[in-house]
C-alpha cells in the first residue's frame, strides 16, 4: 500500500457520519466535532468494509463495527485501525503509518 497521505477537507465530512474515500480504504468519522480517521481493512481476513447507518460492515464474512471501528459482531478479532490524522486549515491528512 502507498504511504502517501491522503488529504481532505473538513467541510466534505457530514457532521455526525463519515466520509468515505474507498479508493485509499480510508473512511474519515466525524462525532461532536472530533475527527478521527478509519482504516476500512477488515480485521478479520482484510477484505474492505462499507460504511452503514450504524457504523461499518464487512461484505465478506458479516463482521460489524460501529461509527468509531470498534466490533460489535464477529468474526473480526478487533477494531479497525485508527489512522493518524493532522487537521490544518481546514484540510484534514491522514496518513498511515
């Protein structure tokens, strides 16, 4: 995967929902107006989750995440991976590590 960091602007994030940018797997959540960034590989058998009313799905094997990539059904062992992310003037860069 590229290590290049993915920047978007903070107004294209709806406020209480997310983002998703699935060409970087990369959903960026807005809550109270924190933002915290998602990567969208399943922890299960890294396939690439969707984004749904009440959180995240996996297509492949059903495993569901709520909006902050915490499991709230299996077979995903864990959550899914916080991204870095950097907020300046109103551009929001998530970069993987």
């Amino acid at each position: 995967g590229s290590a290049s960091p993915v920047s978007v602007p903070e107004a294209e994030v709806p406020a209480e929902g997310a983002l998703v940018l699935p060409q970087h797997r990369v959903a960026v959540v807005r809550e109270r107006g924190d933002f915290l960034a998602l990567d969208l590989t399943c922890t299960h058998l890294a396939c690439t989750v969707t984004a749904t009313a009440q959180g995240f799905a996996c297509p492949c094997h059903g495993s569901r995440f709520d909006t902050r990539g915490g499991v709230r059904k299996g077979p995903a062992p864990r959550s899914l991976k916080r991204l870095r992310l950097d907020r300046r003037d109103g551009i929001i860069r998530i970069t993987r590590s």
